[in-house]
C-alpha cells in the first residue's frame, strides 16, 4: 500500500511538473498566437475597409449622385420641350378658336343678310 502510494504520488508529481513545464506553456504560447492572429486578422480588416471599402463606396456615391444630375438635367431639358410645346399648343388652340368664332360671326352675317334680302322680296 505504500509502495503503491509512493508511485501515485510519484506520477502526480511527474505529472505537475509535465503540465506547470510543457503542457501550460503551449496552451499560453497557443493563446497569445491566437490573439496576435486575431489582432493581425482585425488590422488587416481595417486596412481593407479604409483602402478598399471607404474608396469603393465614394465611388458609388459620387457616380449615384452624378447620375441624379444627369437625370435632373434631362427631366428640366424634357419639361422645358414640353411646356413650349404646350405654349405652342395654346397659341395655336387660341388662334383656331378665333378663326372659327370669325367665321361662325361671317357665317352668321352672311345668312343674315340672304334672309333679309329673301324678307325683303
């Protein structure tokens, strides 16, 4: 029983020495090349965003709003065509309007005149 207390307390202690040695300086050694991958890994996230994400999405911006003044341009070009078209239009529905009144009055006058001379016979 001694002997077998003796070999227990043995293999604790070798195995104490075995994980406080070897075994918890990997797991240490392991954590910190984690953390320095991770913190590599975030840097490099980083560096991505500002150089490649920031600049891509001026880009978009700048070319969405140049867009939106092009198409501003043509909406303002277009209206400008179409109410001088209707300018056109109007002008033209007035001056149609008054030769048809015209004609109508002389129309009018004409039979007028036919009648009375027919009234005066």
């Amino acid at each position: 029983a001694a002997a077998a207390r003796a070999v227990a307390w043995g293999l604790a202690m070798a195995s104490n020495a075995i994980y406080t040695t070897v075994l918890k300086p990997i797991g240490m050694g392991a954590w910190a090349l984690a953390c320095f991958i991770a913190r590599g890994l975030a840097s490099a996230a980083s560096g991505v965003y500002v150089y490649v994400f920031c600049p891509i999405g001026r880009g978009i911006g700048a070319a969405a709003s140049a867009a939106a003044a092009a198409l501003s341009a043509v909406a303002s070009a277009i209206g400008a065509v179409l109410s001088s078209v209707g300018a056109a239009l109007g002008s033209m529905g007035r001056m149609i309007g008054r030769l048809i009144a015209t004609t109508t009055r002389e129309i009018r006058n004409m039979l007028n005149s036919l009648m009375s001379m027919f009234r005066g016979h």
